[in-house]
C-alpha cells in the first residue's frame, strides 16, 4: 500500500493535480481522504486545501 500527498492553497490547483496523478495511476485506489483549512494572516484568510490518496 501506497500514499499519494497533495497540498495547494488552491482547490482548482488540488483538482487539477490530484486528477493528472489519477489518469497515470494504473493501481487500485483503497481511499482518499480531504480536507481544508484556514487561518488568518494579516487582514487576509488563506486556505490550504488537501488530499490522500491511498492505492495498491
């Protein structure tokens, strides 16, 4: 079993590169896991959107 991590500030950007990683995968995929958060910096919020994807 196998773990594939991706972290972008972006969620197109997650999209994106989680759907490239998929296309060129020629394993199974047991699970993916996401999730998202934020915090402030300064007077602006910024948000860190990521994904597992776990395969065999």
């Amino acid at each position: 079993m196998k773990v594939k991590i991706f972290d972008f500030e972006d969620e197109q950007d997650l999209q994106n590169a989680m759907n490239s990683f998929l296309e060129d995968l020629e394993k199974e995929v047991v699970d993916i896991k996401y999730a998202v958060s934020s915090f402030p910096m300064g007077e602006e919020q910024i948000y860190c959107f990521s994904a597992m994807i776990i395969y065999m």
